[in-house]
C-alpha cells in the first residue's frame, strides 16, 4: 500500500500555484483542455488505431512527429526511434521532460478493434496503457500551441513519445534519452505519464529483473525414448521447485515473481527437444532481489540434476539468460518536482498516493535525477489483457494537473523559488 502525498511542506509551493493559475495564459490553457475535449478523444482513438507493439513502434512514432509539426512543435524520431519535439527555451537551456511510452503489449488485429462500448468506454488494446499517456502528450502540444502559459520560463519544454517501455524493451528508449541523448544533459525533470489513474505518483523505482529459461535435451517418442531425459518435465520441476519456497511472501520487503511464458514440445506423444520459460521476478529491495535470482539458479540446477540422475539416457542442460533489468531509485521528499506536485493536487483536490512501481522513471531517478510517474486523467482498466477500456471522464483533471506542474517547473526548473521568503 502506499501512504497518502502528505501536503506541501512550505507555503510558497500552493501560492505559486494559485497565482499562476489566475493568469490569462494559464486559465486560457487550462479551459482548452475542456473545450477541445472531442479533439483530444479523436487523436487518442486514432493513435490507438495504429499498431505498436515493442520495437515494432515506428509506424506510430511517425504518425505522433507529424501531429507535432502539425502543432507548430520542432519534431523528430532520435536514433533510439523516440519521438521528440521541443518548444521553448535557448539553445543551451534547461528542459523539463513530459513522457509516455509508444510501445503495448497487445496490439489492435485491425484498427476496427479500437472502438467505443454502448457506455461511451474506449475498448481495445493499449487503450489505457498508454492511449491515455500518448493522448495527454498531443493534448500538451496542442494547448501550448493554443495559449503558450509560460512565455517566460527559464526552461524548454521537451515532449518524449517514447520506446521500449514494456516486456523486454527493458526500457530502451529512457535509457537512450538519458544516458546517450545530446539532450540527456539539459534535462532538469522527468514527468512520466503512464495510464490514467491521477490517485497516484510513483516516486520509487521498484527494481526487476527479467529471465529467459532454456533446458535441451536429446528429444524422442514417447514410448519408445520413455525414461530420456525430459525438458518439460526439468522445467516444470524448477518451477515447482521456486514457487514453493517463495510462496510466502508476507515477511520481508514487498516482492514478486512471474512465470509469464511457459513453451516447448511438439506432439502430445513427443519427448520435447527442448523446453523455455520467461520470468519476471520484482523487489523493493535490491538484496532480496539479488536471492530471489540466485533462489531461481539453484532450483533450475537442482531440477536439472534430478532428471539426469533418473535418465536412462540423453541428458538435459539448461541455461538462465537475463533478458531485462531495471534499476530501482527514489527521488528525495524535498525534491522541488515531489513539492510542486503537492502544492498543485491541493489546488486541486487530488488525493493521490506515494507508492513504488516499475516504469519508464525507474532510468532517471536510478540515475539520481527528479522523476515521478503519474497518470494522464480519465478512468482505465484490463491493462495488458484483450479487456483493456478507458473513459474520458475525468480526463480534464489530469491533464490540468500535468500542466500546472510543467509550467510551475519550466518557470523554476531547480526549484529556487520554493525557498524564496514567504
């Protein structure tokens, strides 16, 4: 569970807020994202209308630079296939970054599985995960180009669409925006929009690590070859083998693990030539996740040394390959992102909660830099399965919310003025 955001500790932060939300730019801003409510609605059901699964994303990637140009935004796809468009700002200037991953883990067969229910719910994958993110980005773009709220910032705005958030992109293109970017340099914060929800900031990295388990035999019939060693039954044995002894998980730090793929085999009336599994495996504590991982050796040893003693013959090997990794981090409770945030939910009557998650935030702030995620506004939910919905409503809230923020931070990217004399 997380704990509540507590409020602002100083009194600048909700002042700030409420000043800037008085000023003619910022209001006109803020009521765009009401008025053009239809618009923002039709780009998220056409965006979802395109494919992109991981490191499939170009297709989408381009259709969003030609909606930023569109908007009059400086856009382009970098070396890592991320989108990005700038505004605002010198040339050496700081820039805060707005972010949301391109890529889903299901995609639409035909652009006719993206629809809207009898209930007025967008149905379809990535709808949620991240239409609503994507959709926030071009809704950002376009009320910025509509009535610019911060003519006088101190820093540029960056808007990143970008790649490899999820399965095994193992956060490819937030590791390139960050560590090989020319821009990587400049940026001051990161405000990760990732789904809808607006009841929490994810301020901790929860660290994972991801495996792909491959065991090889001899392979045969299943009659004549019985008593060879087998791949299936070693990898199952494996499993059975790790989740029994991390089947309680209520001591010690919050942790998790999943078998999310299990395949190999033939026919029915085949010795498998070969069997594999993918796992994902999550702590917040880096030495608990460190034991779980050598747990999951030592079994899959275990198991494999099981089936070789009883095999009359051909026996099995297996092997352990890391195939994702993300580092864990957290941003500090006086960070002037976590304290502009604050002051801006009270301004709004947001209840959010602290908590501790894995996304495109975990790079930045495994890296010491300012970093949340948060969600984009509306309701959502079936995330990851063909069940996937979100409704629009509410969505104006979140969006103000990330607005308010990004200008409070483009005008004050180090936070200066939070410790101005009140």
């Amino acid at each position: 569970m997380g704990s509540l955001v507590q409020p602002p500790k100083t009194g600048r932060a909700p002042r700030l807020v409420a000043d800037l939300a008085r000023q003619k730019q910022m209001a006109a801003c803020l009521e765009w994202y009401s008025r053009e409510r239809a618009w923002i609605n039709e780009q998220h059901l056409r965006l979802c209308r395109i494919a992109a699964p991981t490191f499939r994303e170009q297709e989408r990637a381009e259709w969003m630079v030609e909606q930023f140009r569109q908007l009059d935004w400086d856009a382009k796809l970098d070396r890592a296939g991320n989108v990005i468009a700038t505004r605002g700002g010198k040339r050496d200037s700081p820039l805060i970054a707005v972010t949301a991953h391109l890529d889903t883990v299901l995609s639409p067969r035909s652009a006719d599985d993206i629809k809207i229910g009898s209930e007025g719910r967008f149905l379809g994958p990535g709808v949620s995960d991240n239409g609503a993110g994507l959709a926030a980005l071009l809704a950002v773009a376009a009320s910025w180009q509509a009535a610019d709220p911060v003519g006088d910032a101190q820093a540029g705005l960056l808007i990143v669409a970008n790649v490899g958030e999820e399965g095994e992109g193992n956060l490819s293109g937030m590791r390139y925006l960050c560590r090989q970017s020319a821009l990587a340099a400049r940026i001051r914060a990161f405000l990760v929009l990732d789904g809808p929800a607006t009841d929490h900031i994810t301020f901790r990295a929860l660290a994972s690590r991801r495996y792909d388990i491959t065991v090889t035999g001899r392979g045969g019939h299943s009659w004549s070859d019985f008593g060879i060693g087998n791949p299936v039954h070693t990898l199952s044995r494996a499993i059975t083998l790790f989740t029994d002894l991390r089947m309680d998980l209520s001591n010690g730090p919050r942790s998790s693990f999943n078998f999310g793929i299990f395949e190999g085999g033939t026919s029915v009336n085949s010795i498998a030539g070969q069997a594999r599994s993918k796992v994902d495996l999550r702590s917040e504590d880096a030495g608990e996740l460190e034991r779980m991982t050598s747990m999951l050796a030592e079994c899959l040893e275990q198991a494999m040394e099981a089936e070789n003693r009883y095999a009359t013959g051909g026996r099995v090997s297996a092997r352990m390959k890391e195939i994702g990794s993300r580092p864990g981090g957290s941003i500090g409770d006086d960070a002037a992102l976590l304290e502009y945030l604050r002051a801006v939910d009270a301004h709004q009557g947001i209840r959010a909660q602290l908590d501790c998650a894995s996304t495109d935030a975990n790079i930045p702030l495994s890296m010491g830099m300012q970093a949340v995620s948060i969600g984009a506004g509306g309701q959502g939910g079936g995330a990851h399965t063909p069940a996937e919905w979100f409704h629009p409503d509410g969505r104006e809230a979140g969006l103000r919310r990330i607005a308010l923020a990004l200008a409070l931070l483009l005008r004050d990217p180090d936070g200066a003025g939070l410790a101005a004399t009140s």
